[in-house]
C-alpha cells in the first residue's frame, strides 16, 4: 500500500491529510493557537473532588477545569506526588530519579478522597482534549513517547509489544533495554522497535530521558497553573506513530515546516529524506493533489459507494448510527443474499475509513443489510474487524445481532472532525433572495466600459451563465454587436455552465482575470 503524507499551512495553522493509495485516510488540523495538546505536562491544582463519581476538577489554566478519574492517577501516584513536592520546594533541577526512593503503589480500588485534596498540586498530562462542553481529561500516569520505546517514569518494568513476532527477540530486548533504562524508569517497548539496532533505542531513550529532565527542571518554585512541557506538533507526532509504515511522499507547502521535517527526518529517519517535497502550486496544494474535492465527498451525510449502494451517517448526542443502503445497486445474476453481502462488505471497507477520517468516538451502531446465512454474517464481521486493524485509535467491536446490527466503540481523544459540506447559495449568499435580474445586464455593461475604456486590454473575452451569454449573443442586433460599434473592438463570450448566474469574469489577451473594484 502507498502511504503519502500531505501537510498544508495556512493562516489558522496546518492541516495534515494521510493518503493511502491516493485515498484520504485521514485528516488532522493543528490550530497555531492550540494551547492545550494530547501528551502535554502541566502542574495544576485540584479545585473539586467528586466522590460520587471518583473523580476530581484540576485547574490547568483552561477555560473549563479538566477532570481526572481515580484509575487514571496511576499505581505511582504516591512517588510522583513525593517528586512534585521535593522539586517545587527546591532551588535547583531534582533531575534523574536515580536516588529517588520509590513508595508502594496506591490501592487500584481506592477513594480519591483519599489521595487528593482541594488545593493540592499535582503534575498531570493531557489524555483527551476538551471535547464539546467538557474539559481535558488528565492522567498522572506520565509517560514520554518516542517511535521505538516509552519512558515512564516511578515504574522498574519493562514490556514489550504483543505485535512482536519472535517470542525469542520479544525476550532479548527485553533484557537488553532492562540494562540501559535509567534507574527508576520504566520502559514500553513499541512493535517498530523489532528489527531496530539496540544503539537506536539507546539513543532515543536518551533523548526521552532529556524531555524528562527538561520537565523536571521548569518545577522549581513553579506558580500553577503552568505547562511544564509541550508535546511534539501534531505533524512530528504522525512521523513518529507512523515511522515504522513509512511514506513514499511527504508533501508540504510550507518553507519553515519542510526545514523542520528535514531536520526531524535526518535525526530520525535518514533514508525518508528523499521522499521529502516542498511544493506550491498556484492552486493550492490540497487542490492540487485533489484532496479537496475528497473531503468534500467523504465528509457528506449520505457517502455513495459503487454501483449505486450508499451508507448514510447521522450523529445523535450519544452514539453515531450508520445506515447501508443497496440504491439502485443490482447485477441480475446476483440472489437477494449475494447482493446484500457484497454491498455489506464494500460498505465496511468504508465505514472503517470514515471511522478513522472523521475520528469518530463513543458508541457507533452500525445497520447493516440484512443477510440470513450466519456465515455471511461471520464475513462481515470478520471484514470490519480486519479493516479496523489500520485504525490506531483504541476499539471494541461485537458480533452482528439478530437484528443485523454492530455495535463498537472506539476511543476518540480529539474532536471530531467535521467539515461543512454545505455551501451558502453564491448568488443569494444564504438569504433566498438576489439582485433584480433586469440590473445584472446593467452592471456587467457598465463594467465592461469601464474595462474598455481604462485598461484598453488588446483582447477581452466575457465568461458568464450560459442564460447571460444567450442574452448578449442572440438576434440580428445582439448586445454583442452593439458593442463592436461603440468601442470598435470584438468582444468575445464564453459560457459556463458551473458560473452562478450572477457571476461574470474579464480576460485579458492573456486569459489573465482583470479584477477592479465595481
């Protein structure tokens, strides 16, 4: 599969689209006023504790205070909280935990009562971004993420992925990292690390280890709330998770984000520098590799799929219901039972792309066709799950009901995304209401004397709806010859069948749009 990775910035910041075999997969946007980012550190303190919920308000600076719920304070909490308050009472950088006695861990059952009170200072890093009206989601579980190992600090394990393949490797990385971590530092071993030199993850739990003492040294005397540290861009964070998948292009249009990338490459990924391309074309880069015309198709209610069948996606306030269809999709020598698992199988394929595109999370329910056969239905969701597998995002999928249905969640820790398909009428501007149809010939009149009479082009051609090019073109006596007589220059008309009837655009002799203020 070709993987192409597509980043384009523009005035409200960038937008990050992943092409699989020219296809959106999926599409991000980083807001240059982002100020609250997955995997960011602060030191903020508890407002509220919620014992009915087990659960507390922190303040982080945020408009709405972000929440924390007991399981998420981590095994560690007793030994990062004895950290934060030896480092915020200290004049210097406590650095390593290297003389750092570790405390047992907390009951995995307890009352957070019992461990937080109003007032406290705690050190947090953002889990799931504020989504609609609630706050950030935090967790005391702190962890810095690199492409081949995470290092978590207050932690003696090491683990390694499941992914691995070779129980033999599985177990000899694991000894080798347990050799090198730092003291008092945990370490997950990521799949991309199985065919790595261990001089690789050497080096990149080194420089885990400097994002650890960089944190550590913004402590001291700190005032809440602050950030203590930022999470790599969203677009260095795609290079990391995604490494290990590669990308036969890379595409920016941006001169200081390719610089960055070039650098980011370089250290990280040397042989991917070729694939590296700053490119800006006149119109636009999203435009130009046909990006934008895909968003616009996939981000519909309704998505058609091939030969006719189509699924449609509503959004309640607690789940997502997805519809399949058949339409007009029909081979005459297909049975009722072959048609509905075709389509039923087309329609998972895309399901799982909308899933990942518009990163939809909670509860989705998913109606397919019904189909009789339990094997069939078995093949349905059997295809779902192994579409699914693409998907980085944490999901859980069932079995078709009885009633043809799956029900799945999936983990979404950033908004959803949603692009407005719809359009304001570019005649009308959303009102329902235009300009007097008597005063449009009017003022492309009077626009093109002025056109003619100040800017003297060599050559003009008028592109207008074609129901204006048959009101200036037809009879013996056109408006178009009346022009030749009172400026004695051939004015030339184009019609366009996608201009709105409103709109009219001046070439000059070099097909060049004359613009002016009328």
């Amino acid at each position: 599969m070709e993987n192409e990775l597509v980043i384009s910035s523009n005035e409200e910041g960038l937008r990050i689209a992943i092409l699989e075999d020219k296809k959106i997969a999926e599409l991000h946007f980083e807001k240059k006023d982002n100020e609250f980012a997955v995997g960011d550190i602060y030191l903020g303190k508890v407002k509220r504790i919620l014992p009915s919920l087990n659960a507390a308000f922190v303040d982080i600076g945020f408009s709405k205070d972000a929440f924390i719920h007991y399981p998420d304070l981590g095994p560690s909490f007793a030994s990062l909280n004895k950290y934060v308050k030896s480092a915020i009472s200290s004049e210097k950088n406590v650095g390593l935990l290297n003389d750092f006695t570790l405390l047992p861990d907390i009951e995995k059952n307890g009352n957070i009562s019992d461990v937080l009170k109003p007032g406290q200072v705690i050190l947090v890093q953002i889990l799931k971004e504020a989504i609609s009206t609630k706050g950030p989601r935090l967790t005391c579980n702190i962890s810095f993420a690199g492409q081949y190992s995470v290092l978590i600090p207050f932690n003696n394990e090491v683990s390694v992925s499941r992914k691995f393949k070779s129980l033999e490797t599985k177990k000899k990385i694991k000894q080798l990292v347990d050799s090198i971590r730092p003291k008092n530092m945990g370490v997950i071993i990521r799949t991309a690390a199985e065919n790595v030199e261990l001089d690789k993850i050497r080096e990149e739990l080194e420089m885990l280890k400097q994002r650890w003492l960089e944190m550590s040294s913004h402590l001291p005397k700190a005032i809440t709330p602050v950030k203590v540290l930022s999470e790599m861009n969203r677009t260095a964070t795609i290079l990391r998770d995604m490494l290990s998948v590669g990308f036969s292009s890379i595409y920016t249009d941006d001169k200081v984000l390719f610089s960055e990338l070039q650098h980011y490459l370089s250290v990280n990924q040397p042989d991917n520098l070729k694939n590296l391309k700053l490119f800006t074309p006149k119109s636009g880069l999203f435009e130009h590799l046909g990006i934008e015309k895909q968003i616009k198709l996939s981000f519909g209610k309704v998505i058609n799929l091939t030969g006719g069948a189509y699924i449609i996606i509503e959004h309640t306030e607690a789940l997502h219901v997805i519809d399949v269809n058949s339409g007009s999709s029909k081979k005459s020598e297909e049975t009722p039972e072959e048609l509905a698992l075709r389509i039923n199988l087309e329609a998972a394929v895309e399901i799982a792309r909308q899933l990942r595109l518009r990163d939809m999370g909670g509860i989705i329910v998913i109606d397919f066709i019904d189909q009789k056969k339990f094997e069939n239905k078995r093949k349905i969701y059997l295809k779902l799950k192994s579409e699914m597998q693409r998907d980085k995002a944490k999901h859980s999928i069932l079995p078709l009901s009885k009633f043809g249905l799956i029900q799945m969640t999936r983990q979404r820790v950033r908004p959803e995304v949603v692009i407005q398909t719809q359009e304001d009428c570019p005649t009308c501007g959303g009102t329902g209401k235009i300009q007097p149809t008597i005063l449009i010939s009017d003022d492309i009149e009077k626009n093109l004397d002025h056109i003619l009479r100040q800017s003297k082009p060599k050559k003009l051609t008028v592109v207008m709806h074609p129901y204006l090019a048959a009101f200036f073109q037809n009879g013996w006596y056109s408006k178009q010859i009346q022009w030749f007589l009172k400026y004695f220059k051939w004015v030339s008309i184009i019609s366009d069948s996608s201009f709105p009837i409103h709109h009219v655009k001046f070439l000059n002799e070099n097909q060049e749009e004359i613009k002016f203020e009328s």
